[in-house]
C-alpha cells in the first residue's frame, strides 16, 4: 500500500506536465482547422503557404500562386492566418 502511495504523486507530475498539455495542445488544433474558411491564408506542416480556395471536410483546395492549386489535407495545416494577413519574415 505504501509503494502505491509512493506512486501516485509521480503520476500526478506525469498526467499534469505531460498528458494534460498535449489534449490541451490537440484541443487547440482541431479547433483551428475546423474554422478554416474560404480565403484564409494557411501554413502547412510543410511550410507550404497559401491561399484556401476551396474548404472540404477532410481536404482542402489551397492556391499557392496564380493559377497553381494544390489539395491537402486539413490535418496538416499548423497555422492559420486569416484573410490577407502578410506572411511573417524569418528574422
């Protein structure tokens, strides 16, 4: 009994340092990617950037320069930056 009472406080440090940020961090994610809308500027995982021309469920149509569509799928969008927000520059 006293080893699991030895336990259970490491367990605890475990969930709240590791466990608990990442569903916070998963949360946050899908959230985003739920609220992409036509014209949002999106940075994929890649570092592609570019314009959302067609939202869909599970992919989206993204313009990447005039007349260059590509489709990718929603998961690996990191970052959204809405409309017409300006790509930051690498410092």
């Amino acid at each position: 009994m006293s080893q699991v009472l030895l336990f259970l406080p490491l367990i605890l440090i475990f969930y709240f340092l590791l466990i608990r940020p990442q569903q916070q961090r998963s949360k946050k994610h899908k959230a985003l990617i739920e609220n992409i809308k036509k014209g949002d500027t999106i940075v994929t995982s890649g570092g592609i950037v570019g314009k959302v021309t067609k939202p869909g469920d599970e992919e989206l149509t993204v313009e990447l320069a005039e007349g260059v569509r590509v489709q990718i799928i929603k998961q690996m969008v990191i970052d959204v930056r809405g409309k017409n927000q300006p790509v930051a520059a690498n410092d």
